[in-house]
C-alpha cells in the first residue's frame, strides 16, 4: 500500500511538472500592439454593412466603423517598424451586429453569435488564417482575445419572466449549446447552457450576468468541451500564439483549470500544435488601494488556476493616480516593491491605458504618458501599447482610418510623428538591454506627499538607473544611497528634459530634478576621484516623528556656509534663507507658520551654500505634520428634486442602479491652512460598479471662475455656456473612477483644458451623502478666494466608453431621456458666489 502510495505521489508531483513546464511561457522579449480590429484600418469597404437597413454601420461609437482583417494585413509593415513583437486583437468572431434593447452593436467582438466564426464585417476564417501567417513572416505573434464567461443579450429576466430579445440583428446564434437561450422553451431551458437567474441558489459573480450579457453556465461539462473546441479551434486552424482572456474573474476557478489544462484543453492543444510557449492572460480587473497589495494577492491565484500570465491592473491603477492625477510617487515605489515580491513579474502584461477605460493622454499630457510608458518598458513584464497611443489619439475608440468614428477626417499612421518615434525608441531600447526585461528593482526615492521624483535602480546584465520627476516643477531628490563605490559614474542611456552628460556618485545622491523628466542611466565600472565637502548643515530640534498644532521654530549648525535654504516638501524655492558668517558649527533658526501648508505630513532639509554658490551640501531630511482647524467660508444649499435638466425635462436612464444620484442637495467650502475643502451634499450615493473612487453614476464637471482672470464661457463636452456673469479658469472633473483639474488651455467644445497636478481628492460617506474635494490652493495660484464663484454641474459617464452619457428624446437602459445629442449635458446644477 505504502509503495502504490509512492507511486500515485510520484506520478502526481510529475504530472505538476509538466502542466508547470508547458504553461511557463517566456515571453519577457515581447512587445505587444493592441488593436480594436473595428477601429484600427478598412482595407475592404465591401464589407463595412452587413444589413438591408444599414444600422449596423456608422460613424459613431455604438456601430461598426469598417476596420477588418485585411486593413491589419495592410499595416503590419506599420506596426514592425514600430518595433512590436506581437499583436493583441480584439475578438475577431461574429457577434450581434446591433442590440435594438440597449441600441448598441458588437462591433467590439464581445457579444458572441458563433465561437468558431469570423465576423462578417471582418473577412472570413480564410483571411484571418492569411492575416496570421503573414504576421509570423514578419515574426510577430498573433494573440486572441476571447470570451468563456457570457454571450451576448439574448434574453432578460423582466418582473420575474424571462423575455427573448427579439430585437438583436442578425439574430439569435446558430452555436451549440448556446442557441438554446429561450429559458420558457422546456427542452432549450433543459441543455442549461446559461446561469438561469432564478434557479441560482447561491449568486455570486460566477453565476450572474455581467452587464446584462448572458452568463455562460461554465459549470455544464457539456458547455465546457464545446468551449474547449470553439477556442482551440483557432490555434489548430489558424496557429495562434496566444490568448487574452476577457472578464476572468466572473468565470469560477474550476472551470479555468479543465479549460487550460484538462484534456484537449488550450495547453495540451498548444502543444500539439508546437506550440509549447502559448501565452494565456487574463482580465482581472482589480486594482489596490495605495500602500495595500489586495489587488496583486488576488490575481496571483490565476496562476494556481493553470494561467501563465496576467494583465497587471494594480500597476495600472497606480500609474493613472500618480502619473495623471499627480498623487504621491511612492505610491509606485510600493507598487513595484510588491510585484516583484509576490509574482515573477516578467509574466505580467504591462499596459497604461486600453479599450474600456480612458485614454491615458485625455486629461492629461504628452510628458506623463511618456513617463508612464517608460516606466512599463525598464521593469520586468511584457509591456503592450494600445493603437494609437502612437498617434497622440485621445479618444478611447476612435479609428485610426479617416472615415471613422472621431478620425478627423485624416488617417493615422503618420511614421514621423514624435509618439511613434518614441515608442518605437523604447521598443529598441527594451531589445539593447536585457536588464529591462528580467532585471531587479530597488526603489531608492520617491516622494510620499505629491507629484514628484521617482527613482529606482534595476540590476542585472548590467545595472541602470532610473529618475523620474512627475512634477512639472523642478523638485529635490536627496539622501539616496546608490550601494556603489564613491565616485562611480552613471552614463546617461535615455533622456527626457534632462541635460545630457554623465553623473559621478559622491556616496550619497542629492538631486535637484527638472520638472516631467525622465532619465535611464548606465551604472559603469568607471569612478572619478571625490574632492571631500567642507560644507556642512544639520537640523538638530526635529526627529524621526514630529508633530505641530501652531508655529514652531527650527533649529541647527552649519559650517563653512554662507546661506542656508530652508526646503520643504522638495520644493525648488526655499521657504525661507538665513545668512551665516563661514564659520565652524554656527547656530541658526527658521520660524514655521502651519498655515502656510496643507494639513498633515511634510518635508524639511536644509541646503547650506559656500563662498562660492556652486558649492553646496545637505543636511539629513526630516517629516513633520502639521494640525490645522478647519475655516467655514460658505455654505448652500439646493433644492432636492429638480435633477431634471435645464428645463426640467430630463429623465435617467432605465437602468435600475440609477437612483437620483446627480439630484444636488447642498455644498459647503472650507479653508484648511493651505488646503479647500468642497463638501458636496447629495441626495444619495452609491458604488454599484466598485469605483476607485467611491461615488458612481454622477460625474461632477465643476468650474471655478477667478475674477481677476479672463476666462472661457464654454463647458467641455456639455453642449452647454457658464450662467450670465461668469466665466471659467479652472475645471475639476470628477467621476468614480478618475478626478482631474484643468485650465482653459487648449480647452473647447470637445476638449478638456490643460491637465494640472496635483489633481483633487475625494472623501466620501455614503451615511451623509457627502462626497468632499480636497483641492490645493497652490493649483489654484491664489491663497484668497474672496470674489471667486463655483459652478457647479452633475450628469453621468459611461466608464466603458470613457465619455458622458447619451441623450435621446426617450430614456434607454444607459442614455438619458428628454432631448438629443445636441442638448445640455447638465441634470442639475448649483452656483456657489463667495463675496
């Protein structure tokens, strides 16, 4: 018995072996391009419509636009110029071509009709087989998105009854199981090929709808092998090399182990093919809260579940709050700590932006997006590039083919453009250094109050360097211990607003960084002889914990300085300078006055100057937090009720989360030293969808007129003017997922202004109804509000589509009620005057 049991152990620890072995995919030296096929090029108009009536094309979002297959075969010269290695493609498989219930088509590829089809729209299976042998020439991989967790709306479950969409074109789908959607037809119902809503017992993710979409029963053994047979079908008859997995985490972990790994599941089908580098990653849309790592614990399970890859949500979150909404640096200093201590981080997919989310540039700058892809292309992982990120396009989904949705009227595949030319330096830089790719990190510095430096070492082949200043000012870096010998020099490899020449480390790095820089450098085996600082600077009051509620006083020493700089929060100006006399350990102070900051943690070092102010030296850097009451400047109040529109005509959308949630019931400023508080009173709020951010299904768009400013009258995006009297300066727009602050540069009808960090907080409680802003007064230049009016505007935005919802003149699931595409984008609205 003991022996069988040897044997059975054996063969089990084996048999771990080989499914690890075949699903331990390499891809660390690939660069991923990823296409919306609807939106990336039409290389044949023939097949744009597909109907008598025409409503599945248009130029519009919600319609097919006419990329297809060929258009990818015409640009893969396009993307192997770039440097990409592989291409990511949305489902290419036939889908519902128009849901007349939500007036939304499938021109995306998730709204399955056939598994084992290629979209009319598209080609055909033929030409997509062309389209991947012709990719392999040019030695790019191929990789399929697909969908295992729902289908698209075939019927809903309406007051208890169950009701088929007899409004879907081309109709219900031909596919086995999945044409037995009719729940009311006993022997359909019997097949069980979908979560029947009133026979779960228990809902949870796994066994509901998503997004009304109908929930695949992936529980049915049945159900599973034909899954298995439509989705390897594309590896056997086309030769794939991989799959992205779309809505991951709403299908239960039993089923991603059968399917990976179970008999002619996608690795054994993959092998059989000589494919035994198959990739497979998942969406897992999770993200994690600042300095927490729930997000990075729950997709590393996918890898227990057979997977060999993930896309990497957490960093993406991260990478949006610090590089658009200018949060603290340290933010991804944890970040990166913590991918690499709970995953082999070169099987992650790296991205900064995709289809269902807003384009990293909207609301933002070309300098950020540059930061936030350098980042992804000198750490471990495979980093991917959304189309069209090379063109500068800020639209989520707008065609890079001229005569499509939000194009311009112009193609976008311009080779000289500055984007491409970059990404395309990145892309070689990533092939010439190794490191990049399977290196490790140690983070060294980053700033834990705001926009700021971020610099981290990454070592292996050879060992970089790397700083980033996500400030637009110029900010310090100081006490950064490199762990090399004294007076090693650092050879610059890449630079963005950087001067161009090497640095010697002097055993310790103090660093007055430019402001949206960016700088990779080759740590060498060279040194240079270092010349010893006589200059020397301590604060000798402060230690590691310090704590203020009114004005305090620094003390300290300094020798052989002429003048000392008092820096706080690693600002470039001093907050205050003391002459000294060149002697030996001279005593010096500094008066501190709180309400000149923001409340809580802040920075101070001193920087002591010689005769000569080329000559300079440190003193150790200290945090200290300040306590400030808070200052009542207005308050009002609103009626409820009247979240109606303009001319109280409006009507939400029929969706059942939507809840009155725009109705404005009040608000109230505060001044916190350096620091306004906007308190928004609503009528209810809630986070039906998870937001980041605590609120959804109410986007504030809030403009701030400053008196002594001429400003703009029109409202971005809202088909709508600021009340008589006023105009703008500054925008905060604020939705669940993201908060933003604009000025009036390069803002117009279409277009938010000028990004400025640090963008706002939020702060909400759900028990009051409250929702608070928390917004610098130095974004705003001003330190007095006196004269200064809010306006202040409520509506809503579809995340998906990244844009403000639709109107019509009657209420849909998700478009509003009671005008057209051309009336004010404003349910309610509130004025705040302060005299």
């Amino acid at each position: 018995m003991k022996n069988f049991l040897k044997i059975v152990a054996t063969f089990s620890f084996l048999l771990i072996i080989a499914v690890t072995t075949l699903n331990a995919a390499d891809w660390s030296n690939e660069k991923i391009y990823f296409i919306m096929i609807d939106r990336f090029e039409n290389g044949d108009p023939s097949n744009d419509v597909q109907t008598k009536s025409g409503i599945d094309f248009g130029i519009v979002n919600s319609k097919y636009n006419g990329g297809d297959i060929q258009g990818l075969i015409d640009r893969l010269d396009y993307i192997k110029e770039m440097g990409f290695t592989a291409i990511w493609l949305t489902p290419p498989i036939a889908n519902q071509w128009w849901d007349g219930w939500t007036n939304y088509g499938g021109y995306h590829g998730y709204w399955a009709r056939d598994f084992k089809k290629i979209d009319e729209h598209f080609g055909n299976e033929e030409l997509y087989k062309k389209f991947v042998e012709e990719a392999h020439k040019r030695d790019i991989k191929v990789i399929q998105d697909i969908v295992t967790n729902h289908t698209a709306n075939y019927f809903e479950l309406v007051d208890g009854k169950y009701v088929v969409n007899d409004k879907l074109i081309p109709g219900k789908p031909v596919q086995y199981p999945f044409n037995n959607f009719d729940y009311n037809d006993t022997e359909q119902r019997k097949v069980n090929a979908f979560h029947w809503a009133t026979e779960v017992e228990n809902p949870d993710v796994y066994n509901t709808a998503y997004n009304e979409l109908d929930d695949i029963n992936t529980e049915n053994p049945e159900v599973i092998k034909v899954l298995k047979d439509s989705h390897t079908y594309w590896i056997d008859y086309a030769g794939i090399d991989g799959f992205r997995i779309d809505t991951a985490k709403y299908v239960e972990p039993e089923f991603w182990r059968e399917f990976l790994n179970g008999e002619e599941g996608v690795f054994e089908v993959a092998e059989k093919n000589s494919k035994e580098n198959f990739l497979v990653y998942g969406e897992a849309w999770i993200g994690s809260n600042p300095y927490e790592n729930y997000g990075e614990k729950e997709i590393a399970k996918y890898y227990d579940y057979g997977y060999n890859s993930m896309l990497d949500f957490p960093l993406q979150t991260e990478l949006k709050r610090v590089f658009k909404e200018g949060k603290p640096t340290s933010y991804i200093g944890y970040r990166l700590e913590q991918r690499q201590e709970i995953f082999d981080p070169s099987t992650l997919v790296t991205f900064i932006d995709n289809h269902d989310m807003d384009r990293f540039l909207k609301n933002s700058n070309i300098n950020s997006v540059k930061q936030a892809l350098g980042i992804i292309y000198t750490i471990p992982g495979i980093p991917t590039v959304y189309y069209g990120t090379e063109q500068s396009i800020i639209e989520t989904r707008a065609t890079m083919f001229a005569e499509g949705f939000q194009a311009g009227g112009i193609d976008h595949f311009d080779t000289s453009a500055p984007m491409f030319k970059y990404i395309k330096e990145l892309n070689e830089l990533r092939d010439n250094h190794p490191t990049f790719r399977n290196g490790k990190i140690d983070v060294l510095y980053s700033d834990n109050l705001g926009p700021g430096p971020l610099i981290y070492s990454i070592k292996g082949e050879k060992d970089y360097l790397i700083m980033i200043n996500t400030n637009s000012k110029r900010k310090y870096a100081t006490g950064i211990d490199l762990g090399y010998e004294k007076g090693t020099v650092l050879e610059p490899v890449y630079l963005m607003n950087v001067i161009d020449k090497p640095i010697t480390y002097e055993g310790e790095f103090n660093l007055l960084l430019n402001g949206s820089s960016f700088g990779i450098y080759e740590i060498t085996n060279a040194t240079k002889s270092i010349k010893e600082n006589e200059i020397k600077a301590e604060i000798t009051n402060l230690y590691e914990k310090n704590s203020f509620k009114e004005n305090f006083i620094i003390t300290g020493t300094a020798s052989n300085s002429k003048k000392l700089k008092i820096i706080i929060d690693g600002k470039e100006q001093a907050y205050k300078e003391v002459t000294l006399n060149m002697k030996e350990n001279e005593d010096w102070q500094a008066a501190i006055n709180i309400t000149d900051f923001t409340p809580g943690k802040h920075t101070v070092f001193v920087k002591a100057y010689g005769k000569i102010p080329i000559y300079s030296n440190y003193s150790d850097t200290y945090e200290f937090e300040v306590d400030i009451p808070s200052v009542e400047i207005i308050s009002v109040s609103d009626p409820i009720g009247d979240d109606n529109g303009p001319n109280g005509n409006y009507t939400y959308p029929k969706d059942l989360t939507f809840k009155r949630q725009m109705d404005i019931t009040g608000a109230k400023l505060s001044k916190v030293g350096q620091l306004l508080k906007l308190t928004m009173k609503m009528r209810e709020v809630t986070d039906n969808w998870s937001p980041s951010k605590g609120f959804d299904h109410v986007t504030f768009q809030i403009f701030i007129d400053d008196p002594d400013q001429e400003g703009m009258k029109i409202l971005p995006n809202q088909n709508a003017k600021t009340p008589e009297g006023m105009d703008w300066n500054y925008e905060i727009y604020a939705t669940g997922w993201g908060i933003t602050l604009h000025n009036t540069n390069d803002a117009s009808e279409e277009r938010l202004g000028e990004g400025i960090t640090p963008s706002p907080t939020a702060d909400v409680n759900k028990q009051l109804s409250e929702i608070t802003f928390s917004i610098p007064y130095s974004v705003l230049n001003t330190n007095d509000l006196s004269g200064w009016k809010f306006y202040i505007t409520t509506y809503d935005y579809d995340g998906i589509e990244a844009v403000l919802r639709p109107m019509s003149p009657e209420a849909q699931q998700w478009s509003f009620g009671g005008g057209d595409e051309n009336s004010p984008k404003i349910m309610d609205d509130l004025i705040i005057e302060i005299k």
